[in-house]
C-alpha cells in the first residue's frame, strides 16, 4: 500500500528550501487557458504550499473577471518541482521561471 502521507514529507524535506527561493520572484503562470506573468509570493508548510499571484506591474493580485485573486496551492503529494518551476496533479496549474 502506498503511504502518502510518507511520501508528502520526502517532497518537502527535497524542495521546500528551493520552492522558497522563488518567493517574490515573477514566474510564468499557466492552468487551462489562463496564461499570466507576475510576481509570486509562496508560503509553504506541513500541509503543501500556498502562493498568490501579484501582477508584475505592482502589488495588487491578479484578478479573475469576478475580481478573485488568483491563488494557487497544492498539498507536497501532488507536487512536481523541475529546476525551474513546478506543477501540481489534478488542479492543472504550473509555474515556471524564464
């Protein structure tokens, strides 16, 4: 039986340092259709991580034509990190430095 919980931590005890590193940089953003560049601000915890979308222009979120922020997390299970970006299964979003 596969131990996920097992695995989330191996993710995190590998890439939280790194995924850190990118906080308030501006990254690519891509989920379906939506493309973006802006600035990222990441949190990470126990859990997975958290991160806002802020425009590259100032420091106001991205917003959606209902006004929601653009907010992206994903749980260290579901987290694929490359040397320059990472994607999260299932939800479809992935960022990407240039």
């Amino acid at each position: 039986m596969i131990n996920w919980k097992e695995i989330g931590k191996e993710r995190q005890d590998k890439y939280e340092s790194k995924i850190n590193e990118w906080n308030n940089t501006v990254m690519n953003y891509s989920e379906g259709l939506l493309n973006f560049r802006g600035r990222v601000e990441i949190k990470t915890d126990d859990w997975g991580v958290r991160i806002a979308l802020l425009s590259e222009h100032c420091d106001r979120p991205i917003t959606l034509s209902d006004d929601r922020p653009i907010t992206l997390s994903a749980s260290w299970e579901i987290l694929s990190v490359s040397e320059n970006g990472m994607s999260a299964a299932y939800v479809n979003w992935s960022l990407w430095l240039d």
